[in-house]
C-alpha cells in the first residue's frame, strides 16, 4: 500500500499561561493519501485551525507542540530546519486561509501577491511571475483576470479574494493543499461557486485536499474520509458515507442534526 501524502500521528499542541496550561489539540491522528479529501470538521474552537496552523509550523506563542510527528513525504515537519520548512510552506503544502481580507496585503496589488509565491521560491521571475500570475487567475475562473492582477484586495469581492488566495495556494503546484474554512466568509451562492471550484482544481491537478470546516454538509458533498473534532480530540474518523449512515459519536450526530435534510 503506498504510503499517504501526510500524517499526523499523536499531534498535541498547549498553550501556556501565567498559571495554567491548556490542551487545544489532544493526540490527534490522521493522514490524507495522494489525490484523497479528508474533512477535519468540528465547532468553532474545536482545534481545527490549530491543527492546521501546527502542520505548517505556523503557531504563535504561547502555542507550541508539546508532542507527535507531522510526516510529509516521509519527512517529519517537525524536526525540519526552518529554512527546509520554508520550502516545504507554499511548494509542498499550500493553506487557503478562513479570511482572505486579512491574509492579503492590503498594499499589494494581487497579481504581485501571486508572483511573489512563484519568485519567493525559485521558480520564475520578472515579467513571467506577471504572464503566470493572469494564468492562475484564469484557472481560478477570474474574470477579466488581465485587468485584476492590477486590482488591490479592496477593490474585489469577497468571492474574488478568495479566488485570488486560491490562485496563491495553487502557484507552485503542491501536492496538498489545506483549506481552513474556505467559504465561512461568502454568502451562499458565491459559497458554491468556491466549492465547485475547488473540487475542479483538486481533479485537474490531482491535489490532495484538507478541508477544515465546521459544516457537515460541506463534508458530505466534497470528502472522501472524515475526521470528527471535539474539544481538541477526535472522536470518530471514517469514510464519508460510512460516517454519514453510522455516526457513533453523539457529537457527530449531532453535527450532522444541524444541517437541514441530513439526517
């Protein structure tokens, strides 16, 4: 059997206080194969971001990992040199962040933002960063995609931002992308659109998807496993329809209550 893309074996993550210290992941396991969706879905606050955040070495104190390997490619993230987790950010593994408004630079105009990933880490440069950042805007389904990479973030949509931190996560072509609640901030139809994009991209480019949210039916129409997070544990991992038809987690049923013609 091959080995998969990514996996977190034992992850735990505190942060400390003055007096106290708290466990917001609590020995957490779980991969995500070549080419394969797994949901990481749970209530805010659940641990969900923070797992993300510490598969990426991207926590802020006063969060660390305490304990657990995060394996990629066979290589344990965790125990990488900064400058090797640097390369690995971006070029191995991509984030699409919860709120694009804030995750843009508000004073970069987003066809540089683009091309910043792609000079960032060696793969091209001047004028063609610029000709590859319209072509990601174009697979991104970007209208009139020329004329936006000259556009600030505050001159798009919501669903137009999101679309250009898509075009981000997909510049160096990665083999696993994380997407932290991608379409929390997006009304509902734009909230599709993102979806069907997504599951486009993931096809066409044969990428392995984490999916983090905290909607049950998100999971059930894009995952193929799913992973059930409660108060920084999971409770139940499995595939999707198995999940869907079983629950055995009084959470997970009750998640999955929440969402209109599910259960």
């Amino acid at each position: 059997m091959e080995p998969p893309l990514l996996d977190v074996q034992h992850l735990t993550v505190t942060f400390a206080g003055e007096r106290s210290m708290a466990t917001a992941v609590d020995d957490v396991s779980f991969h995500v194969g070549v080419g394969e969706t797994v949901g990481l879905v749970g209530e805010s606050g659940s641990g969900k971001s923070v797992t993300a955040f510490s598969i990426l070495r991207l926590l802020q104190p006063p969060g660390r990992v305490t304990r657990g390997k995060v394996i990629f490619q066979g290589r344990d993230l965790l125990e990488l040199p900064e400058r090797e987790m640097r390369a690995v950010r971006g070029a191995g593994i991509s984030l699409i962040f919860q709120e694009p408004m804030t995750a843009l630079n508000p004073i970069m105009r987003v066809g540089d933002q683009i091309a910043e990933a792609l000079i960032v880490h060696g793969l091209t440069s001047g004028e063609k960063a610029r000709t590859r950042a319209v072509e990601l805007l174009e697979a991104v389904q970007m209208t009139d995609a020329a004329r936006r990479v000259r556009d600030y973030p505050h001159q798009l949509s919501g669903g137009m931002r999101q679309r250009v931190m898509i075009a981000i996560a997909l510049a160096c072509h990665p083999p696993l992308v994380i997407a932290d609640e991608p379409t929390t901030a997006l009304d509902v139809t734009i909230q599709a659109q993102v979806l069907d994009l997504l599951r486009e991209l993931k096809a066409r480019y044969n990428l392995a998807l984490l999916l983090i949210t905290h909607d049950f039916g998100v999971i059930a129409e894009m995952a193929d496993r799913v992973a059930v997070m409660y108060k920084g544990r999971l409770v139940e991992q499995g595939p999707v329809r198995q999940i869907l038809r079983e629950p055995s987690h009084e959470y997970t049923r009750s998640l999955l209550a929440a969402v209109p013609g599910m259960r």
